[in-house]
C-alpha cells in the first residue's frame, strides 16, 4: 500500500509560508487581478547581459560537460580575488566551491560541522530554511531571539548563555533576510572570540548601504562563508553559488558536493567568471536604485503610519510590526492580498518570533511599490 505514513519522517520540515501566499497571487492574477508582489526577495532587474553573451559563446564551444567538482579554476580565482578587493580577505581559489545556488551549501555546511545530535545555533527570526535544514541533517536549532527593541541585533550575551558541549556551529546572515539589518561589528567580533566555527551566509554582502561590504572571514578563520549571484547578481534562476572553507575542511565538503552534485553547471560558472570580470558597474547600478527605494519605503511607511521602528541598512526587505495581534501573519498575509492585491512574505515564515510581523520585499519597481503602499495603508488592515 501506498501511504504517506511512508514520508512521515519529514512532517516536521515546513515549506515555505511566501510561496502560499505567491500561488494564490497567481491564481488571482490569472483571474484578472492587479497584483503587486512584494513577498519575494528576488531582485525584479535581468541578470547582466554579460551573462547572456557568455552562455552564448559557451554554447559555441559545448560548455556543458562535467567540470572539476570544486568548481572551474577560473572561477575560483575570480572569487578569490572579489574577497580581496571587495572584503579584504585573502582567500586560497582552493578554499572555494561551488555549486547550483547556495541553498544547497546551507545543507553541506551544517553536514560538515554538526554531526547528528549536535547543534546549531540560529536566529529567530532567520531565513526560512535554515531551521528545516539543521533538522534534515539531524541536529538541533537552538534559537537566539532577535528582539525589535534591540533593533533585531544579536544579543551575543544571550548566545553564549545557550553554547553547550553540543554546539558545533553558529549560523548567520548579515544583511539579515527577513530583517534587513546589518550585524555591527561589535556582534561579529564577539562571536568570532566565542571561537566556534561560524556559518556565515554573505548572499546580501554587496547589498549594505550604509557600511562597506564586508565578510565574516575578517573576523575569523574559522567560518564557513556561503555566497552567490542570485541577489547582487540579479542572477536567481541561474542557481550559481559558492562556498569558502578552511583548507582543513575542504576536502571533507568536495566528497559531500560529488555525492550529491558531481559539479555545477560549466557554462552557468562561466557566465559567472564573466559577470565577476565584466558586470560591476552594471551591479553597483541596481544596488543603487535598490538602496533608492529603500529610502523610499522607508519614509513612505513612516508617512502613512506604517512605521517600522527600525532603520534597516542591507539586503532589500523591511519586516514590519502590524499593531492588530488577533491575527496571525499568515491570515493576515491572505486577507491583505485578497483585500488589495499586494502579496507580502507573513513573518511567521522566519521563525516563531516573526509571529506578529509581514515582511515587505523592494525588489520591485519604484512605481509597483509606491502603489502597493497606498493599497495597503488604504486597507487599514496595517495601521492601527
Ligand atoms: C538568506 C538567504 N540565503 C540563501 C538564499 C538562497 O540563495 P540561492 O538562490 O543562491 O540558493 C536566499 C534566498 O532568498 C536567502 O535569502
């Protein structure tokens, strides 16, 4: 018999609480809707045209082969060398891999440092997965609030109060997804004394704009740094993403990536040789006008009474407090895109302290923003 008692040992993994709130955003749209999406954190400008002109060359020349699985050593070289001038940080192209996106290197990081029965230490809240894949790999999240009070920086003195002999790693993300802030140096610095190895998720790194980009790696050697084109890179569907380890490490994570991958894709890795040579300019254009809109946001909540108490300087989202605590954020996520057509993320998505909050993505379009704000200050489902 066929039963999904066969699957039950995967229940506790969630899905996405966003991607309910998208599908029914479609349906509405197929239906004739004016939809407004601002749930998802996927930038709204095209991927360089850098990128296109090298898949075409690549097609030429039948890049499309298994490469080496660490990844192409040109690529290597490029990341190697964006630390450095970007972050500072000189790293070994043998300290790099890479892979189709890094989701999958938020799994083959917690794979190699939390064994099973381990744990791991992650905000609340955090980026939607990174619960679900702690647990996959059989550890434990142990969870350190981020407080609004303390405009959603991490209480490092609360952390260390939960280290135990079981804790094998500390999972971060800063500019933070689902809150926008930057972690101050301060936080970064005493974590790095707390000489635990550090899983530091950089995607949004070229994405603060009020501080210069920066790596955990120049605070400790001892991190694991995950990266990708899907943000800066306006680069999602292309799945290119990499990681940095200690050379001591490397070997342990190449045999995990070619049991599960074999390699990335070539010509996707030299699309992403060419836009790390070619596409800066074309970046640091989008990273402006995204850095533009989240004045804007700002200033335009703050006018129609939706104020969200915090200045978030990274990445491109704001989470927001709604005042009418009877209501779930996935109800309400549901009744605002019913109500006026704009979809929001529901806090919910990123841990149990997003209860209470919705998270609006600017990865969208001055215009569609501006619009969707009316709608929902219009609505009153947001204000008090
Ligand atoms: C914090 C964070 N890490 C990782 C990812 C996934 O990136 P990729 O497209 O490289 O798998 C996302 C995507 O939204 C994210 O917000």
């Amino acid at each position: 018999m066929i039963s999904t008692a066969q699957t039950s040992h995967l229940d506790s993994i969630g899905t996405f609480l966003a991607m309910e709130i998208f599908t029914k955003a479609q349906k509405m749209a197929a239906q004739g809707r004016d939809i407004i999406h601002l749930e998802f954190g996927e930038p709204d400008f095209s991927a360089p045209l850098d990128a296109a002109d090298s898949v075409r060359k690549s097609m030429e020349k039948n890049s499309a082969g298994y490469t080496f699985s660490q990844g192409l050593e040109g690529l290597r070289n490029e990341i190697a060398k964006k630390y450095e001038e970007d972050y500072g940080v000189k790293i070994l192209p043998e300290q790099v891999l890479v892979t189709n996106g890094s989701s999958l290197l938020l799994y083959l990081a917690i794979r190699l440092l939390a064994p099973p029965g381990s744990q791991v230490i992650l905000t609340d809240p955090c980026y939607a997965c990174y619960e679900n894949i702690v647990r996959l790999a059989g550890a434990e999240p142990v969870l350190i609030k981020l407080r609004y009070e303390d405009g959603f920086q991490l209480d490092t003195d609360e952390l260390k109060k939960r280290v135990t002999a079981k804790t094998k790693a500390i999972l971060i993300n800063s500019p933070m997804n689902p809150t926008g802030v930057v972690f101050s140096s301060e936080v970064m610095q005493s974590l790095a004394d707390l000489d635990i190895p550090v899983i530091s998720d950089e995607i949004y790194a070229d994405l603060s704009f009020e501080d210069s980009p920066r790596s955990f790696l120049s605070f400790s050697k001892q991190t694991i740094a995950i990266n990708g084109f899907s943000k800066y890179f306006a680069m999602t569907g292309w799945r290119l993403g990499y990681m940095i380890t200690p050379k001591e490490w490397m070997s342990a994570a190449d045999r995990l990536h070619q049991n599960l991958m074999i390699s990335a894709t070539e010509f996707v890795q030299e699309a992403g040789i060419s836009v790390l040579q070619k596409s800066k300019v074309y970046c640091e254009k989008m990273k402006a006008e995204f850095n533009r809109r989240r004045i804007f946001v700002l200033k335009r909540m703050r006018e129609l009474g939706m104020d969200p108490g915090y200045t978030p300087t990274g990445a491109f989202y704001v989470f927001y407090k709604y005042p009418d605590s009877s209501k779930t954020s996935l109800d309400l996520c549901h009744e605002v895109l019913e109500k006026t057509g704009v979809a929001i993320a529901p806090g919910r998505d990123f841990g149990a302290m997003g209860e209470g909050y919705i998270r609006l993505s600017y990865a969208q379009s001055m215009e569609n923003i501006d619009r969707a704000l009316t709608k929902l200050a219009d609505s009153k489902l947001l204000t008090s």
